[in-house]
C-alpha cells in the first residue's frame, strides 16, 4: 500500500512493520471527526484564498460523499489504510482527482488527530453526562417513593443507627451529581481547537484559527503550538471522571449484591435483569450488579495505561500517543454500557420495605437514642453511652430489642426512664428527630428531594 508519507523512502515497509504501526482499526471510530474537521479545514483555507471556492467546494462534496457512503456501508473502512486520516483522504483523491491532493494544506497529522481526538471525547463527555441524568432520574423517583422506608444504616457494614431507603438513595444521588459536574469542567477546559499547529511549529500560511475554532463549536484555538499537539490531559481527565464514576457504580452495585443476598433480602432483583445457576436451581444471581463491579477495574487500568503512556514523552507529538486511543475506546464502551444496564437494574428492582424496617429495628440502631434520651433528662453524655450499653447486652443475653424491654429492666439501669422512652426511641421517632440539613428526617429529605428535582429540571433546559 502507497503510504502518505512515500517520497523519501525506496524499499516498502516491511508487512510487520506496517501492521504494527497502523491504527485503522481503532481509529476508525473518528471517522466523522476526522472528515467534519476537514470540512471546517478546507472552508477555513478559502476565506484566506489559499484555496479557490472551487476547489474548496469539489473537496467538501468529495468529502460529503465519503461520510455519506461509509454510513449507509457502502465503503468500507479496511485495514488497507495505515489510519483514518489516510483512509479519507485517499479515497477523496480517488472520487475527485488532484484538487483532493490541496486538503493537508497548512495541516500535519498531529494537529489533525489532536483535532479528531477532541471533537469525539467532546462528544462522549456530553453522552456519558445524559446517561448520568438519566441514572439521577431513576434514583429521584425511588428517593420520592421512600421518605418512610426505614432501614439500618451502617458502618463497618454493622448496624449503626436508623435512615430511610431515600436517604442512603440520596447519597449516590450526591456522587453522580458531582461526576456530572466534573464532565462539565473537563468540557469546558477541553474546548478549544489545536488545528493550525500544524506538526509542532504552526505553518507559514496565513491560517484563521479563530475562524475554524468557531466553525467546529470550540470556544477558541489553543494557545502554543507544540503543546496543541501533545496535550492528552482532556483524554486522561476523562479516563479519570470515568473511573471515578465507575467507583460509584461499584460500591453501589457491592451493597445491592449484599441487599440481594439470602441473609439479607432487602431488595429484589427483576428477573430480567439476574441470571440463573446451570446446576443449582434455586439460583438469582445478581450477574449485572457483579459485572459492573468487576469491569470497573479495566476502566482504572485504561486510566493508569495513558498517564503512564504520557509520563516520559519529550515534546512534542511521539508515535506513542497513537497509544491513547483504544483503552479510551475500550473505557468509554465499558462505561456507557455499565451505566445503562445499571440505571435499567435499579429501575426494575423491588425493595423489601418490611424487611428493611425490622432488620433497622432489630439491630439496636436506637441505641444512640436510649442514650440521647438520658442525655435530655440531664444525665451525662459518658454515662447515658454506658447505660444504653447495658441495656443491650441485657437484649443480646435475651435476644430482644430495645424496644422490647419492660419500664423496670429500664428503671433497673436507671431510674430517669419514663413510659414516654418507648415513644423516644420507636423507628419513626429516631429518624424524624434527625432534621439536620442532609439527614433522614422527612422534613429535611422532603427539602433535598425538591432540591434535586429543580436540579434536574434545570439540567434538562
Ligand atoms: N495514527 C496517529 C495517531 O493516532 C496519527 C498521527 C500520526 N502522526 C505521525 N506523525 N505519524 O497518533
């Protein structure tokens, strides 16, 4: 195969050689970027009459023509090509002869992919944060429906103290809202174009950055040429908002694999999204949940790859970057895909509210309240922890709640009890008294819940 490059060499690449430096077959993926960014190239170059409007007009249809047939299939994206770049432009060489021949004019390569690179991370930015959205929407509508669904909260996944379903919904709520803000901040700092670098020093003819900055959408051109065409940072922004999205999804996906579990059945799963056992009958397994759990460590990989890739290259473009690619690829088909079936599994899953509620209630999760309550009858905060403390490992020695102790076991650690306790430490009232801003109590929940819901009408303008 002809290469681009051709002229200064006499022998043909070894067959090896040319299969290991090629990238068709990943980047193939950019070949809308690459041909809108020429169109803008090219429509940039004749208002600076470099070339004529004729010319300019002839290479745009040709390149019309290329994107038309590659989409409805009739050309073929193969790996006769050493990349996408040389691909589109040899077949517009092809269907409109030599004026093909003016489209890398001011151009190189490196500013070319640096260009293709951007506009399609753009892209994904902006479709990974309408799949976050839609995740956001479906949490919203289980937060609304469990305001009085109580559960344990836990730390060191023991029982700690009582919260609703749409409290600890409303945490990971938090989490998503904040990967959406980190996309909006890599967008915005990503947003400008670096064509017109050239291969590292700019060019001699009179290109107008601006103009096709403004073209392509961009909020300018970049500002140092040699950095235009060796900056990767937006891909491993990127990389990161991904894992760190990922890490989201995982420990949510670990507590509803825990929630799904025979021990506790606090939630169950659609049957549309759980598998079964080819030996053990009984079996729902939560396969989604565990997937994404599990292929959260190749997106962190696709991270550690690149910035490793980046760490040792002297300015300006290496071969090494063509390395950026396919673990990006890879990372955003791994993350859209986990995203959709996870906001799919949460949509469909049933919670087990009653469950819930007695495994709150069974676990002493009212203890701190036993204590609380002491504390509000003027005995000291030390001591009340010790007489809840007590009271407890007189519930375990007869393995019972709280609750469910008469007035004299209480009277018996202290005499401050009163037959109003039983009301202080029901489930309702643990939860309702807590009405600090971002606690469970419905009167604050209810106030989050709105706010959430005007973030998402605002998010949907
Ligand atoms: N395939 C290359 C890449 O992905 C395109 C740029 C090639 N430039 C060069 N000077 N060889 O980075």
């Amino acid at each position: 195969m002809a290469q681009l490059w051709g002229g200064r060499f006499t022998k043909e690449t070894d067959q090896l050689v040319y299969d290991f430096n090629a990238s068709i077959l990943f980047d193939r993926r950019l070949y809308r970027q690459d041909i809108e960014g020429s169109m803008a190239h090219v429509k940039m170059l004749a208002k600076q009459g470099i070339l004529t409007e004729e010319e300019c007009n002839s290479i745009q249809q040709g390149l019309q023509g290329i994107l038309r047939d590659v989409e409805n299939g009739t050309l073929e994206i193969t790996s006769k090509y050493e990349d996408i770049h040389s691909f589109v432009e040899a077949n517009l060489i092809e269907r409109i002869g030599d004026t093909g021949k003016k489209l890398h004019t001011g151009r190189s390569r490196n500013d070319q992919v640096a260009l293709d690179m951007r506009l399609y991370i753009r892209d994904e930015v902006k479709r990974t944060d309408g799949l976050l959205l839609g995740l956001l929407k479906v949490l919203q509508r289980i937060m609304e429906e469990n305001v009085d669904t109580f559960m344990p909260g836990f730390t060191h996944l023991q029982k700690a103290q009582p919260v609703t379903l749409a409290h600890h919904v409303g945490a990971y709520f938090e989490m998503f809202k904040r990967d959406r803000s980190r996309l909006h901040d890599i967008y915005h700092r990503m947003n400008y174009c670096p064509l017109g670098a050239g291969a590292l020093a700019g060019t001699t003819y009179p290109l107008d950055r601006e103009y096709t900055a403004e073209l392509l959408g961009f909020a300018g051109p970049t500002m140092n040429s040699m950095d235009s065409v060796s900056d990767r940072d937006y891909v491993i922004e990127y990389l990161s908002a991904l894992a760190t999205i990922m890490m989201h999804l995982s420990r949510f996906s670990e507590e509803i694999i825990i929630w799904n579990s025979n021990e506790y059945r606090f939630v169950e799963l659609d049957d549309a999204y759980s598998t079964g056992s080819s030996i053990m009958p009984q079996k729902k397994n939560p396969d989604i949940a565990e997937l994404v759990r599990g292929k959260t460590g190749r997106v962190y990989g696709a991270l550690m790859g690149l910035l490793t890739t980046m760490k040792g290259l002297p300015l300006a473009y290496n071969k090494d970057m063509q390395e950026d690619k396919e673990g990006v690829f890879d990372a955003i088909d791994t993350v859209t895909s986990c995203i959709t079936l996870f906001t799919g599994m949460a949509d469909t899953m049933k919670f087990n509210k009653a469950v819930m509620e007695s495994s709150a209630k069974n676990g002493f999760t009212n203890a701190t309240d036993v204590a609380d309550y002491l504390v509000n009858h003027g005995v000291p905060f030390r001591d009340a922890h010790s007489i809840s403390g007590r009271l407890v490992l007189r519930c375990i020695a007869q393995d019972k709640a709280l609750d469910d102790l008469t007035l004299e076991e209480f009277r018996e650690e202290s005499a401050v009890f009163e037959p109003d306790i039983y009301e202080a430490i029901s489930m309702k009232t643990c939860v309702e008294k807590r009405l600090t801003l971002g606690a469970p109590g419905q009167t604050v929940m209810r106030e989050i819940i709105k706010r959430n819901r005007d973030y998402l009408d605002e998010a949907e303008r």
